[in-house]
C-alpha cells in the first residue's frame, strides 16, 4: 500500500485498542502523536479510548499532550 493510501494512525490506534492489541495500539498512538493528527484533540474525553485509558502509556500521551490525566 502506497504511504498516501495508510489510514490515520489514529485509526489503526484505536482498532488495535477495541481489538484488545495494546502493544499494537499504542505503537500507532506514538505514531499519531509524532503526526500531530487532529484526531486527538479528543483523547482525553471520547469514549473511543476507554480500553487504554487505564495503562500508563495512556497518561504519558496525555501528559505529552498538555492534557491533563
């Protein structure tokens, strides 16, 4: 797949999240933070993150982020 045709890291996050891949998921987080993706802004409060909320890398994004935990 050409680099222009990857979905957001964001998304790939997330459905590695839902599908219980944390290793996976946030490798992609990573990703998307390096990106500076838009999609987020939302990190802290949409419900689409609450299967990683609770492990540490979770915070350190948020942190990284000038969100606070």
């Amino acid at each position: 797949m050409k680099k222009g045709n990857m979905p957001p890291a964001s998304l790939l996050a997330r459905l590695n999240g839902e599908l219980g891949n944390r290793d996976e998921a946030f490798k992609w987080l990573e990703k998307a933070y390096q990106n500076n993706e838009s999609d987020l802004t939302f990190l802290k409060v949409s419900p689409l993150w609450d299967k990683l909320r609770d492990d540490p890398r979770f915070a350190d994004i948020l942190r990284r982020l000038n969100f606070t935990p």
